[in-house]
C-alpha cells in the first residue's frame, strides 16, 4: 500500500510539476534570444498572406477582407483558380497569380477546411516514418498532395516562367494544411527543377504561414535558404509535435492525451528528440510575430523575430486563449503588416524608400552564415542526416532522391540514422517513379494498380 502510494505522489509531483511549466510558458519564449527580422526580408509576408487570402474569398472583385496594407489583388492577373470540384480530394483549392509589379509567380494553397472529408483524410493519410524523401522523412499524405499539384500545374509554371524571360521568382505560399503541401512542394521543385525548365534554386521560394509539422529537422534546417515559416506568437499547429492522427483519436479522451504528453516532456530528454529521425517539424527559416507579454492584456506593437533553430524549434504546446485565434490567415495578415510598418518607421522608412545597398548585402551574408551555422549545429547534436554533402554546396547541382518513396518498414531507424545523407551514385528516380511510388502506394504499404484517372 504504500509503494503504491508513492508512485501516486511521484506520479502527482511530475504531473502538477509539468502543468506549472506549460501555465507559465509563453508564446514569446520560443524566440526570446532570436534576432530582429529586417524590413526587407519581412516586406514580402504581408503581400502573400494577402494572395493566400484571396483562394478563401468567394468573389475577387468583391473581397470580403479588405486590404490592411494597400496591397490589393488584381483579379485580371490571376492565370488559374482551383476549387475542390476540380481538385477531387486530391490538394486543398488553390490558385496562381502572375504578381508583375514584384516580378513573382505565386502558387497559393488554402488551409483545412473544417467540413471537407478530403482535407482530414489528406492530413491523417501518415505515420511517423512511413515516407523517407531526400535523406529524411516527410508527412505521407502532404507530399502525395504536392507530388499530385506538381504534376497538374508543372506546365502552367514552366511556361509562365519562360514566358518572362525566366527572370520571375517562382513563389509557393500555403496557410495551414497548404502551407504543408507548399513546403514539400518547393522541396520536389528543387529537385526536380528540369519540371520546371530548369529554373535556379535561388529563384524558388515558400512562404509556409502557419506552417505544418512535416519533415524532418535535417530537411528542415537544410532547405532553411527556400522555405520561410511565418507563426503568430501562440499558434498551436507548429507546436503540436503529437503526430496529429494521434491526436484525432484521442478526443474523447484529452486527460489520457494530456498525460502522454506530460509523460513525454518530463522523461524523454531533448538529445534523444533530436536524434530520432522520424519526428517531424516546422520547416525552414522561422519568423515568429510576438504581440503578447506575460500577465499583460490585450496587443502590443508586434515585432518579429528570425532564426533557424535546431533544437527547441517550437516544441511545447502554449497554453494560451489564443492558440486557436492566432492561427487564422486573416489575424496574422493583419498583424504582419503592423508589423512590417513598425519596421519601417523604426528604421526611418516610408513605404517606398529601400535601405542602403551595401546593408542589403550585409543582411544577406548575415543570413547565409546563419544557414551555415545551423547545419553545424544540426551535426554537432548528431541530428540524422544532417552532415552536408558536396551537392548541397553546389545549388545547381541536382541532388539524389532515389530512396523517395521508401518506408520505415524497409529500413530500420538504426540504419536510417547511420546511413549517409546521399548516395554517391549519380543514378536517380526519375519524375514518373516519384509519382507511382506515390498515387499506387496503398494503406499497408503494398504497390497496387489503380485506376489512370487518379492522375488526371
């Protein structure tokens, strides 16, 4: 009796223990020692956010959302726009905008929708180390998503590209589950840069605003230069790092999910997180808007904050009101162009006026050695597959993805995490292996024939 009694104190101690800590940890605290983001590398954020907005608006020459920040949408310029009809389950609606004044092509994708079947079946179609791509392991059902997108628009893009003398940025934004399939699709287009003629890695870019949990931390830190996540200071989604079908299973019972969790965060060490190469994260560069301070009500002028962390990358769910509130597009839209201009004005800038070239050159030397930096962080924590290779030194390189499609199943964790990042052979999966391995892979893993309409 009373052993059992001392496990039920120690067991109470843990658990009242965890639940101080996660009362009193803030949203803030994730970029408390980060560094202030610089107008211009933040100046494009509000203006997709607003592209992004516009795949949820029922009407373009009617928005809904009127413009904060004087950006409007020219209706005329939009190429293609995708609704759930034409989609069939496949990808959340999204649409491509010819932005001409900024020079961009920008491919954007909606979020969940809360009463779309297809959207939950696309979130849930994972399991942690279920799909290996590129030397790490991605979210099953969102790179299905993206391999699916690809092969529809890759023609469209190609050719809009070429057509402005292939001098445009190729710009992928997504908000929510789309800034999931934004993420794993700006990765394919490196890879594959011939689907879309060829073009240079420095002219790929994603924005990922509320981003997904859906890669590993060696992609997450290696494509850091490509992908840029943007999360509004309590955002739950990039925190929640319970792989989401877990989560979806245990509603009716959230004082059990509660305990796993407390469990987890109390015994399971941060080395050991780090080392295991299935856990998936926010990808890329992070720029977190802080507008809330502890025991303060209401907003605050927001600022923002960038890094590319390795660990602590977003790892602990805020207790806050606002968790669910700071992940709509709309808010975050908004207070990106607070904070933008607050940026400005303190940087004694208008709208118009652009700082001095040589601290544009200085910013982005800064911001390459951050990049540098973080993959030696990600090597020295023996995080898997994070040691850079010579293809990853040479941008316009191609890099091998032979063992995309792979699963866990086939290859234990152990000689996952010992393996090399690429292989040395110059033989990689071609564009049509991708997409069969991906659209004939089915529930226990088995390749079967399916019917030929799927990729249509």
């Amino acid at each position: 009796m009373s052993v059992c009694c001392g496990v039920e104190c120690v067991v109470c101690i843990g658990f009242t223990r965890w639940l101080w800590k996660r009362c009193t940890y803030i949203g803030s605290n994730d970029s408390a020692t980060w560094i202030s983001a610089t107008p211009e590398e933040f100046s494009p954020i509000p203006r997709i956010c607003r592209i992004i907005l516009a795949v949820y608006e029922p009407d373009l020459r009617n928005p809904q959302y009127s413009p904060t920040g004087g950006y409007d949408l020219n209706p005329d310029h939009i190429i293609k726009r995708i609704t759930y009809q034409q989609t069939l389950g496949h990808a959340p609606p999204y649409l491509i905008y010819a932005d001409h004044p900024n020079r961009q092509i920008v491919l954007a994708i909606r979020g969940l929708n809360l009463v779309k079947e297809s959207d939950y079946k696309l979130l849930l179609d994972n399991r942690l180390g279920r799909q290996m791509f590129d030397g790490g392991y991605v979210h099953h059902g969102l790179l299905k998503s993206a391999t699916w997108l690809l092969n529809q628009e890759s023609d469209t893009l190609k050719s809009l590209w070429i057509s402005t003398g292939k001098s445009y940025k190729m710009i992928f934004a997504g908000h929510s589950l789309g800034s999931g399939v934004a993420a794993l699709l700006a990765i394919i287009v490196v890879n594959h840069r011939d689907k879309l003629g060829g073009i240079p890695r420095d002219l790929v870019r994603c924005y990922a605003v509320a981003p997904a949990r859906c890669m590993s931390l060696n992609l997450a830190v290696k494509y850091a230069d490509v992908i840029h996540s943007v999360i509004l200071q309590d955002d739950f989604l990039p925190r929640t790092a319970t792989p989401l079908e877990d989560i979806f299973k245990s509603l009716l019972c959230l004082p059990c999910l509660m305990f796993l969790i407390c469990l987890r965060d109390t015994f399971i060490p941060e080395e050991r997180k780090l080392r295991d190469p299935r856990r998936l994260y926010a990808p890329g560069r992070m720029y977190h808007i802080v507008e809330r301070k502890f025991c303060r009500c209401g907003r605050f002028p927001p600022q923002v904050r960038t890094a590319i962390p390795v660990e602590g990358r977003f790892e602990h769910i805020v207790l806050s009101c606002h968790a669910t509130s700071d992940h709509g597009i709309v808010w975050i839209e908004r207070e990106a162009e607070k904070a933008l201009q607050r940026m400005k004005e303190e940087c004694g800038m208008d709208a118009v006026t652009s700082p001095p070239r040589v601290q544009r050159i200085h910013r982005m030397q800064t911001i390459e050695m951050e990049h540098k930096d973080a993959l030696e962080r990600a090597v020295s924590l023996n995080v898997p597959h994070a040691v850079p290779t010579k293809e990853d030194v040479g941008m316009d390189e191609e890099v091998d993805v032979e063992q995309e499609g792979s699963r866990e199943e086939d290859i234990p964790v152990e000689e996952v995490s010992s393996s090399t990042h690429f292989k040395s052979t110059e033989e990689r999966t071609n564009w049509n292996e991708l997409v069969a391995k991906l659209l004939k892979m089915s529930e226990n893993g088995d390749l079967l024939l399916k019917d030929k309409t799927v990729s249509k």
